[in-house]
C-alpha cells in the first residue's frame, strides 16, 4: 500500500502541472520519453533544457523526475499492481541499490533543483511559483528516499 500511496503522491509533485507557467512542449515532451521507455531521448531533451535553462529549477527537477522513473523501471516497480491499495506483488528482503550514476544523477540534480528554488524564495517570497518549486523538489526528493533508498 505504501508503494503504491509514495508513486501516486510522486506522480502527482514530478509531472508537469498546468500550474507552473514554466511548462512548454519541450518538458511535455521530455516526459513522454521515458513512459515511451525511450530514456536515452529522455536525457539528450533535459540535457538541452538545462542548457538553455540553466537558472531554473523546474528543469533540474524534471531530470531529477525522469532519473527515478528510470530507476523504478529498473526495478520493475511500475507495475500497475504497484499503484493500488493492498499491493498484489510486494518487494521481499532488502532493497537492491539504484545504480550509481543514476542515483549521483538524482542526487546531484534535485539539490540543485532545491538549491535554485530557496534562492528564489528567499529573492522573492511572495511568488508562488518559487513555492511550488521548491514543495516540488522537496516532495520528489522525498519520494525518492521512501521508493528507492525505502527510508
């Protein structure tokens, strides 16, 4: 039930909200990618969207978002069992360690992705968008330590 409770709340904090005023086709279409299983496409877009956006934590965190689907995938922790209440299958015995480059890849890419939203919030505390921005990587960085490292 866990599982399936920290996917959908990630589901809800990584994909690209009508909300944000920063999503464009470009996300959108970085997010197809890897539901495609096309996550070498996936990467090679967000590598071109940081580049371009190299200030903005919404792209940082959108890599961030891709990597764990990636690692989840590895896992075979996207199942459609996975997302109900009662799991049918549940993982036994200890966690197997992500990969290290896509778990340094996570790593690297949410801290900034959070690094970039408290600068904004602290600039400007008014705006919600640093808010949202911020919640959101907090929230996928959490999401991360429950699905993957299971803490």
């Amino acid at each position: 039930m866990a599982d399936g409770l920290g996917l959908l709340a990630a589901f809800l904090v990584t994909a690209p909200q009508a909300i944000n005023a920063k999503t464009d086709d470009q996300t959108l279409k970085a997010f197809d990618f890897p539901y495609n299983l096309d996550h070498d496409e996936a990467f090679a877009a967000l590598e071109t969207l940081i580049e371009e956006r190299p200030d903005d934590p919404a792209a940082y965190r959108t890599v961030a978002a891709i990597v764990w689907l990636r690692i989840l995938f590895l896992r075979s922790a996207v199942l459609v069992d996975h997302y109900l209440a009662g799991s049918i299958s549940r993982s036994s015995g200890k966690p197997q360690e992500p990969p290290e480059d896509l778990d340094w890849s996570f790593q690297t890419h949410i801290g900034r992705a959070i690094e970039l939203s408290e600068s904004a919030v602290q600039r400007a505390p008014d705006d919600p968008d640093g808010h949202y921005e911020l919640g959101a990587s907090v929230g996928l960085a959490a999401s991360y330590q429950a699905s993957i490292c299971r803490q």
